[in-house]
C-alpha cells in the first residue's frame, strides 16, 4: 500500500490526524514511523508558510507525498498571540499548565466575549511533482478562567467553546475532531487528494 508522511513530531496531533484520517486509502505514517528525524526551521510569517515548509522539506527528503500541519491559538486581544509561535511561547519546553496559566493571567480582568480566540490549522500537501495544497480550519472560542479537561493536548484545557459549553480538553477525542481546526482543514485535503488521485 502506498503511504503518505505527516510531517510533525508532535505525537498529540499525529493521534488525531489518524483517527480523522481512518479509512483513507492510503496509510499516513509519522516522521519517525518513517526514520526521519529532521529539524525544520519553521521561519513562515503563516500557519500556510509554515505547512509548506515542513511537507516540502520532508517530501524532498523522501519522494514521498508529505502533509503538514501547522497550527495554534489566537487571541483577539493578545493580538492573535501566541499565534504561529503557539509551539514556541515561553520557550518550547516549559509545561503547558504554565503557557495556559500565563495566557489566563495575561486577560485578567478582561470579560466576555472580548476574551474571543480560536484554533487555526493549516494543512499542506507537498507532491512529488512540485504541486502544493493547502487547507484551513478554525474553531472559535472564547478564554476560559481556568484550565477544564484531561483530553487532547497543549492549549485544549483553555478554549471554551460556547456552542458546546466546554473546553476542547473536556471533548472526547472523536468529539474534538468532529468539529476541529484540524478535523475540518484535514477532511478538506483528504476530498483534494482524493480529486488529485482520481484525475
Ligand atoms: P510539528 O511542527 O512537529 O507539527 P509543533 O507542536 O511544533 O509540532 P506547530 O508549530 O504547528 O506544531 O505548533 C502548534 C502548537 O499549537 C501546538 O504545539 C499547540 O501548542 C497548539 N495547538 C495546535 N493545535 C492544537 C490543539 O488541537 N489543541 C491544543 N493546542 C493546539
């Protein structure tokens, strides 16, 4: 069977991305299911730059055709911070009860609907043949006041989502991908790579 690489090493995203992807008839395998161990410098000013800098420098790498995920939280009054540094806010490293717990002291005393954030995802699709794709999502949400949820990973226990009355840390899993930034733009490349099989 033919396979597709997902370019992350981030192991929270590369779970969802199998699930969402379940069925698709071609086997997505990690960086690291594939032996790749490359340090990608993501230096895009979007999501979209950066999803096309992982999936081509993984498909160059290989010949394999590459997706990539670039993704992370907005806040409208922090400026769309942390952004595409999502990954990167207050160093790499450092737990994300510390990020979330800063980012919920950073809107102290800020209310309502001006606490307004979402999760964006880009996905690119780099191919052989030099051709690119890209998708997006998005989910919106506003900043809870403290963290809720023991599912999914990084910012999940902060976003609240309204229409659902919980924060995506507190949705199963199979719940989150319904209605994700990621489910949404990967089931978007997987009817575009379906198109470009099919031609
Ligand atoms: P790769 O580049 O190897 O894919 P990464 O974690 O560095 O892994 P990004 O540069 O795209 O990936 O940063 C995405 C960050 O945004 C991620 O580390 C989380 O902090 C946050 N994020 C993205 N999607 C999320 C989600 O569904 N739930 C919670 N946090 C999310």
């Amino acid at each position: 069977m033919d396979k597709i690489i997902f370019a992350t090493s981030n192991q929270g995203k590369m779970d969802e991305i199998k699930m969402i992807m379940e069925g698709f008839p071609m086997e997505i395998i990690s960086m690291k299911e594939a032996g790749i161990y490359a340090l990608i410098d993501e230096n895009g000013k979007t999501f979209e730059e950066n999803a096309i800098i992982k999936a081509k420098a993984v498909m160059e790498l290989t010949g394999c055709i590459t997706l990539a995920d670039d993704s992370g939280l907005e806040i409208d009054y922090l400026d769309k911070e942390p952004g595409v540094y999502s990954a990167r806010y207050l160093g790499e490293d450092t737990p994300y009860s510390i990020k979330n717990k800063t980012l919920i002291d950073r809107l102290n005393g800020v209310e309502g609907s001006d606490r307004s954030a979402r999760f964006v995802c880009a996905i690119a699709a780099a191919l052989p043949n030099g051709e690119v794709l890209t998708t997006r999502g998005t989910i919106e949400g506003i900043i809870g006041y403290e963290e809720k949820g023991k599912f999914g990973f990084g910012y999940d226990p902060i976003l609240y989502v309204p229409e659902y009355g919980m924060t995506t840390g507190e949705m199963l899993p199979e719940d989150k991908n319904k209605i994700s930034h990621r489910g949404i733009a990967l089931r978007m490349m997987r009817d575009k790579l379906f198109d470009y099989n099919s031609k």
